[in-house]
C-alpha cells in the first residue's frame, strides 16, 4: 500500500516529532510488555524515550552530534520489480508493511515512519486505524459502517461482522444496567441478522443475570473495561482482506510457524517448550546425544516375565507386573543425576493368586490398579497395603484405565464386559450386560468424551456337514486366526475378527466400529483425544504393523513397522514432547523408536534378554527417560548419555561379562507363554507356586546389575 500524493508530501520531509502510539497492529497497551518509559532506547539512547514515541526525534538526536545541522530528511528510495530479491517470491510490499507494523509493535515508532517515509509504504490507511479506533471507544454505529468501505462485502461475511458488533454493543449495555437499551439492540439488530434460534435465546437469557459479574462469568467474557473490544478485533480480522488490515503481530505469527515447521522436521525433537533456546540466526536441529537411547539402570527383581509397566503421573515412582504374581512400585530419584539416581523397590505387592497382567495409577497416585485374570486389586499406593478385590468380571481382565478426571476408573475383559467403576472400587455401571468383542485393551480420551476399546469379534459359527457344534457361540474362545477352539471330537469351526469399537463416553452407545486386518493388542490415546496408537500382530496374516488412527475421519494416517510380533501382547506408547514419538517392544528383544509424523525408524535399541519386550512406558515428567520391560524378566531404565559419556570407548553398554553385550544369568528361559495365546488358554492358576520377589531375592550379585545398579556406561 503506498504513500499517497499528500502523505508522500508530509512523509519524505518528515522531522518524526508527531508519531503514533506504540503497537498500532494490536489493542493499546504498554509496549514490549514493559513500562513506557525506559532509560535508554535500543541500549544506547541518551533521551528517557517511551519505546520511541516521545517528542524528542531522529533529527534532534542527529542535532546533538553535529550542533547547528539542519534537521534531517528522509529520501523516498525507489527500487525496480516487485520482488524482495530477483530469485525470490516474496512481494516487497507485503515485506516492508509487515516489518512496519513489527516495528510499531515493540515501540520502534519512530523508525517505522523512517521507513514508511523511505519505502513509499504505509502500513495501514487512515480508514483502517479509524475503524479500529471506533471499535476500542465503542462507536458501533462508525465501526458498522467502516466494514463495507475496507472491504467487506454484503451477504453472510457482512452480517457475521455486524452480529458480532451487535453483541458486544448489547453485552456492554447489559453491564451497565441499560436493560431498555439491550432489549433494543436484540430486538432491531441481533434478531433481523437470523441467528440461531438457540444462540439467540442464550442472548435473551442473560437479561436475567442478577449483576454484571454474573454476566461476565456466564459469558466468559471480561467486559468493557477488559479484552472483550481487543478480542472483537480480532474476531473482526476474519472477514477483512488482510492486504487492507495487516492481521495482529503477523511476522511473529510467520516466525512461530516457521519454527513449528523446523520443530516438525527434526527428527529427534525432544526439548521441552520451557528449556527451548531458540534462535533466528540457524536452523532449529535436535542432538541425537540428547535422545534417550542408552541403558542407565536394569532393574532385576522379578522372578519371571515381566509383562507390564506403568508410571506414576509424577513420575518419581514406576509400578511392574510380572508372572511371578507379584507388582512392583519402584521408587526413582528423578531430581538425581542419572548417574547417580537410585531406584529401589518401595512396595513388593504379593497378595495375587494369578499372574498380573495390567497396573494403573490414580490421578493423584495414591491408588494402584493391578488385574490378575478376573479380579480386579485396588492398593494404597503410600502404604502398599490392599484395600479391595473386585471379581465383576468372569475372564481375564486386559486393561484398566482411569477416567481423567480421577473419579473412578472403567475395566475391560475377554468375558465381553467393559464396567465402569468409582474410585473407591463401588461398581457405578456397565456396558450392558456384553459388549461385541473380547476386550483386549481400552482407553478413555482425555478429553473425557470417548472410549475406545479394541479386541475379538466372534464370527457366527459354522458347522461341518454332518457334524454337530461342540460350543456356544459365547463361550467359544477364539485366536484371530479363523479356527475355533473345542475338544475332541467335530468341532464348530469358528472365525474371528478384530475390531476397534469407539463408544460415546456420557451415552455409552458405540459411535462406530471399525474392522482390521490381524489381531490388536493395545490401544494408546494422544493427549489432544485425535489419535489412536494401535498395535496390530502379524500371525498367519498381514505384518505386524502399529497404526496411528485418526479418530474423527476413523482413517489409518500412518503405519510404523519394522518391529515383529505374531504370539504375544506387545504394547506401545506415544512418548517424548508432544507425543513426537512411538514406542514399541517386539518380540526380537528390542526397543523400537518412530518419529511419529513421518514414520520414521529412529531407534532400535538393543539390551534386554531373549524372549519379549513386552511393554514401554515414557516418563510423563523427564521427557528424556522411558522405561521397558521384559521376558528377561528385567525392567530397564533408558536416558540420554550424559556429555562425559559420549566418547567412543563409553557408548558401549556393558554386560554381566563386562563386554559390548548383556548376559542374562537366566539365559535360556526363552520368556515364552504369555500373550495371545494366554487369553484363550485355560486359566493360569496351574502356576506352582506363589512369587517370592523381594530385596533378599534379588539376581546373582555376579551379574552386574541389582537394585537400581547402572550399566558399565557410567
């Protein structure tokens, strides 16, 4: 937008005595978020300017250092083309005008005008800063005029921006008192715009709110003497061409965008908003020595596989469930130097008569859930005393999850029932009496609208020519690989698929269900509630894949593969900052690391034992630590390598042997037996005896590893 005849006049002979108010581009205010009046200006100013605006100019400050010169002028410079530069796509224009109104932003008032002089650019018209002013001293009547004349045109933008002024003229009057006047404005302008007839009434409404706080509260809204006349500007900004009114701090806005940019294409991002030093001067790039990806502490006492984990929402303790009948809640040194940090078994929860399948803290960690085929435990997680078993279900319990606001918790199981349960362990409700699937696993959205659960669908049965059904169709167990389970003799041959099941939390009816290939082990929900992180086994079908689903559009936006898993229950997590990452076990022995958003393989980390990693939990506290477990009957610990560990001779994690490898001492018990196959197997309690873990049964001294003990790395 260039200068015209009469501003060039004024412009290019400008002395810069009279300039406007710092930040035209956003509500009056302090500028730089300080005071207005600063000792120095841009660090070496002599005057007690105001961020540039005060009367004292360029010109008086050139008179200082040559006494006697005449006032400065500034020269319009004129430059060929249109473009920024001859190989760029950027319009000079639209450059100059955004560095303008950057400058007028922070309180640089007078080098704006220099350049608004120099360029021949202004940054705004004089009709634009008039409407603008018109909205901040409530001339609402000036304002609606002003919207045709920057460029709204008549039809639905025009009478969306005139309702929306009509609604703060309205509110406003209600503030005051001025309940004729309100009515007015209703009745002669919000009604004839055809809002809806819903919002419409909500409007009406308020005219029975008892004092102008109680308005303010059932609006969410601040008042004349708050935000509201800022935040209708930017309202208003939607439905004015940007080239006429600049959108509000629009280069910070491309900044930030160019930096979320950077952020997305790093594929090791995993700084927390709060540590982030950012920098205009390079490209943002992520240390891959910064990543998690090195054994810190291996975690041994366990008797058998340990096949699940979960930490605490503080992050200070991580509870284990292992075949041994046993959960653990380990304590850890979070604020301690990983090289130093000690992890100790604060409560060895014995009281199972099953394996332990699945543990789940409270929202305020004070109980821990473990689930031991049907039954249910509740624990005082700062006592490890048990406080309740619960036995709703009549097969084996496969998940246990929290509702977000901690007010109890729902549970889900291969008998087909998914009950939702207070947080003292009082049944409160069910899904009807069954659901469609065997519930392998199930989450609640932390938006607290949805339940997403994943599991086994029982095809109806077919019997053989001649031959007669040996099992009802609801107590058959099935595998996901089309044949049916029975005894001697003909057998019904029965199939079976997986399906994802997204149910309305308050209503508790199935919004959709949504069928895929291969059996489903587990389900994780991002923390914005738009994705499902699913884990899909490849026996006797398609590759094992994990797919991140898109719960509104209920489509598949990636896959991560790389990974194996055929037999047994693996499950995966989102992990590090945002949820940058996927993490998963396999049944190779290994740890796999996705950059989520591009599918990427980052990691495969190599140190557990033979048979599965079963289970992966992120630290929801240190972004820079996760914990695994395994078959090995291990728990370990994974963190960035400090600095002094990086040299080539110390990225070597050491074993029992003291060499490049770990030694399990319990090498060749191939962790086998427990996954897929346990939930249609008979019931577990055919385990001898009851586990015995605890701190005097803790792994061979001549291992290298104990409670807490690190690696050799360190």
């Amino acid at each position: 937008m260039r200068l015209t005849e009469s501003d060039r006049d004024s412009a290019v002979s400008v002395s810069l005595d009279s300039v406007l108010d710092a930040g035209p581009s956003f509500a009056p205010g302090p500028s730089n978020g300080h005071s207005r009046v600063a000792s120095k200006g841009n660090g070496f100013t002599h005057h007690p300017y105001t961020n540039g605006s005060s009367k004292p100019s360029i010109g008086s400050d050139l008179d200082e250092r040559a006494p006697g010169a005449p006032r400065s002028s500034v020269a319009r410079v004129s430059l060929p083309g249109r473009r920024l530069y001859d190989d760029s796509y950027v319009d000079r224009e639209e450059f100059v005008r955004l560095i303008i109104q950057s400058l007028r932003d922070v309180g640089y008032m007078e080098s704006a005008a220099t350049l608004e002089a120099e360029s021949g650019y202004i940054m705004e018209t004089p009709e634009v800063a008039e409407f603008r002013r018109c909205i901040l001293d409530a001339s609402w009547e000036s304002a609606e005029a002003a919207l045709v004349r920057l460029g709204v045109t008549e039809g639905e933008g025009l009478w969306d921006a005139k309702f929306l002024i009509a609604k703060q003229k309205y509110l406003e009057h209600l503030e005051a008192g001025k309940i004729t006047a309100a009515l007015s404005v209703l009745r002669n302008e919000l009604a004839p715009l055809n809002p809806e007839l819903d919002h419409l009434h909500a409007l009406s409404s308020l005219m029975m709110c008892s004092d102008p706080s109680d308005l303010r509260h059932q609006v969410g809204w601040d008042g004349a003497g708050g935000t509201s006349r800022r935040r209708l500007l930017m309202d208003l900004q939607r439905y004015i061409p940007s080239s006429v009114m600049i959108p509000q701090r629009r280069f910070a806005t491309l900044l930030d965008q160019a930096r979320a940019y950077q952020q997305s294409r790093c594929l090791y991002h995993n700084v927390p908003l709060r540590n982030q030093s950012y920098s205009l001067y390079t490209d943002h790039q992520c240390d891959r020595n910064a990543f998690p990806r090195v054994t810190t502490a291996v975690l041994s006492v366990h008797e058998d596989e340990v096949w699940n984990l979960e930490w605490s929402h503080n992050g200070k303790y991580l509870a284990t469930a292992s075949k041994d009948r046993t959960a653990i809640i380990w304590r850890v040194e979070l604020d301690k130097d990983p090289r130093y940090r000690a992890y100790s078994p604060e409560f060895i929860l014995r009281d199972h008569e099953f394996h332990v399948g699945c543990v789940s803290w409270s929202l305020d960690d004070s109980i821990l859930l473990t689930a031991s085929e049907h039954r249910i435990t509740l624990w005082n997680a700062r006592t490890g005393i048990r406080v309740r078993i619960l036995e709703q279900h009549t097969d084996v319990v496969t998940a246990l999850s929290w509702l977000p606001d901690g007010s109890g918790f729902i549970s889900g199981g291969l008998d087909r029932k998914i009950i939702l349960w207070d947080a003292d362990g009082k049944m409160r409700d069910n899904w009807g009496r069954t659901t469609p699937i065997r519930v392998t696993d199930l989450m609640v959205t932390p938006d607290f609208t949805r339940l997403v659960a994943v599991g086994m669908y029982d095809l109806p049965p077919t019997i053989p020519a001649g031959g007669n059904a040996t099992q009802d169709a609801g107590a058959a167990g099935c595998t996901g690989t089309g044949t049916g389970v029975g005894g001697g003799g003909t057998s019904t041959s029965r199939g079976s698929e997986t399906r994802i099941i997204i149910y309305d939390l308050a209503t508790k009816q199935p919004e959709s269900s949504i069928r895929l290939e291969g059996e489903l082990t587990s389900v994780k929900i991002s923390q914005d509630s738009q994705y499902a992180l699913i884990n899909r086994a490849s026996e006797n079908g398609p590759p094992a894949e994990i797919h991140l689903l898109d719960l509104s559009t209920e489509q598949v936006v990636r896959k991560y593969t790389g990974h194996s898993q055929s037999k047994h229950v693996i499950r995966s997590c989102f992990g590090g900052v945002e949820g940058n990452f996927v993490l998963s076990g396999s049944e190779d022995g290994n740890v796999y690391i996705w950059h989520r958003d591009t599918g990427a393989l980052l990691e495969v980390l190599e140190g557990h034992g033979d048979g599965s990693v079963n289970s992966v939990a992120w630290n929801p506290v240190n972004e820079r630590m996760f914990a695994s477990c395994s078959d090995d009957k291990t728990v370990r610990i994974w963190e960035a390598p400090p600095p002094d560990a990086l040299a080539p001779s110390a990225l070597v994690t050491a074993g029992s042997d003291g060499h490049g490898h770990t030694e399990d001492p319990r090498d060749g018990e191939n962790g086998k037996g427990k996954g897929k196959g346990r939930w249609d197997a008979g019931s577990s309690a055919s385990l001898s005896s009851l586990a015995g873990a605890g701190p005097s049964s803790l792994s061979d001294t001549g291992n290298g590893y104990g409670i807490g003990s690190t690696t050799a790395l360190f």
